[in-house]
C-alpha cells in the first residue's frame, strides 16, 4: 500500500490539450469491484429471500389478521384468470408477466420477482440465505478496508466528503450535468461528492445495519439495533428501499460513465490512470503512494 507509484502526470504528444494523471488509489479500485461484484450477488439472491414472504411492513409486526403492509407483490384470481399485482401503500396495480405472476408463456406461476432476477432461479430459500450472506460480508469487509484505506491516503476527505467549495459550485456543477457538459478534472466534482458520500457512508452503512437487525443472533446480543430503525419489520422494509435506491445510484452512475466516457472512466478504476484536461490546474505531487 505504501508502494510509490510512477510520475502522476505525463503529458502525450498524441492529446496535446490532455494529460494522464494517476487519479485512483489501489485500495479504491480494489473495493469498487469487489462491491459491484458483490452487490450483483447481493441484489439476486435478496429477491430470492423476498419472495418466501413478498411484502413489507413498518414496526414490528406484519399483520395477518389485519393488513398492515406497505408493499405486497402477490397473485390472485380474477374471474377464472390468476393475474399478479403489487400494491404500495394502497394503491395496487396489475403487474402479471413481471412481478407477482411470471413464467413462461404457458408455465406462469406465483412468485414476487421472477426466477431470472433470482439466485438461485428456482425456489430456494436456503440457498438464496447462503448466497446473501456470505456476500454480505464480503461487502461488509470491503467498506472496512475502503474506510480505512480512505482515511489514511486522503482519499475520504479529498474526494468524498463535500467541503465549502463544493456547496458553493453545486448548483454550476448540476447545470453541467444536464448539458451534458463534462470536465475531465483530476478531482471529483461537487455532484460525485455529494453522491458518493450519500451511497458510501450512507446507503451502504444502513444496508449493513439493517440486515444485521434482522438477525434474530443480533436480536439477541443487540436489541436496541433493532428498536433505534423503528422496529424488525421497518428495518426489513428500510433494507429493501435501501436496495432500491443503490440500483437507482448504480443505473445513473452507469450513465455518467458512457456520457463523460467510457474508455477514460473504466480505465481510471482499472489502472488508476485517468485522462484529464490540460486546463486543469491542480498539479499533483510527482511521486504517490497507492
């Protein structure tokens, strides 16, 4: 980790107005793929838990006498015809071929989420808890090591948490975006902060805390977890909006990457290397550590 890397700034005859500077640590690469890895994992095999009981709640109980659900994705009949709905909040919409009656044509049956966005793809709750947890912890590990790593190399103050500046430049930084115009900086933008600051030290720590209150070894070792998340079942419905969320920052974060593009991007969290623009002037020192 404290390795001295080559020269951070090589300018090439070939983009005169560019330049290749070394922009992401190895730990940062490092656990960037072990959590798009390990969320791929997670997400799949999350649904398959979901489906063995498809709907969610608030506080601590889920009603079966009553009705107190605030998601529910399920089947019912209608006349003759079985047809699949979802049901937020109270309002319910039929949702047959996608979500809560899937299949193939002709072999549909009753599932939340259908078996290709499942793991495994059958009905298999215990392999689905296997898969899921052992994912978790990886991912678990993955942010110990990223905050550690982070908070010693300045990446974590440098690049995540937002300063003075990058509230005063939002708004400049948000008009950019929706022109589509990028600046290929060597530093993040005020956006970049502000979003990865609410996925990796928000959205991902509340994704660990409220899988772990939903532990009954937990439960038992922790209760207050539980009781300061509003409850086992509003900590199941949190994980679940959680999830959501994190697909939503995954599909935009997808967008950004081909719009500034791809090959620079990709090659930046491959390498560390990245192509940023001559007119940049913050020079960086001639020798870092990974």
């Amino acid at each position: 980790m404290a390795a001295a890397e080559p020269e951070t700034s090589r300018e090439t005859a070939e983009a005169p107005n560019s330049r290749l500077v070394y922009r992401q640590k190895l730990a940062t690469r490092l656990t960037h793929w072990l959590w798009a890895f390990s969320l791929f994992f997670l997400l799949l095999s999350g649904l398959q838990i979901f489906n063995a009981h498809p709907a969610l709640y608030l506080g601590d109980q889920s009603g079966f006498e009553f009705d107190n659900s605030v998601l529910r994705i399920g089947a019912e009949d209608r006349g003759g015809d079985t047809v699949g709905y979802t049901k937020v909040l109270g309002f319910q919409m039929e949702t047959t071929g996608l979500l809560g009656f899937s299949g193939e044509p002709g072999a549909l049956q009753a599932r939340a989420f259908p078996s290709w966005a499942t793991i495994p793809s059958g009905r298999d709750l215990a392999s689905g808890r296997v898969v899921h947890f052992f994912f978790a912890w990886l991912f678990f590990a993955a942010l110990l090591i990223w905050l550690l790593a982070s908070a010693v190399n300045g990446h974590l103050r440098r690049d995540v948490i937002p300063g003075r500046a990058d509230f005063r430049q939002v708004g400049r930084d948000l008009a950019d975006h929706v022109r589509l115009r990028f600046y290929h900086r060597r530093r993040y933008g005020p956006l970049q902060k502000f979003s990865y600051a609410l996925v990796l030290l928000g959205l991902f720590p509340l994704m660990i805390l409220s899988g772990l209150a939903m532990s009954p070894g937990i439960n038992a070792a922790a209760p207050f977890l539980a009781e300061i998340l509003g409850g086992r079942q509003t900590a199941r419905t949190l994980h679940f909006l959680g999830m959501v969320l994190i697909v939503l920052f995954f599909v935009v974060h997808i967008a950004m990457v081909v719009a500034a593009g791809p090959l620079n991007e990709m090659r930046s969290m491959i390498t560390g290397w990245y192509r940023a623009d001559a007119s940049d002037d913050e020079r960086p020192s001639k020798r870092e550590p990974k």
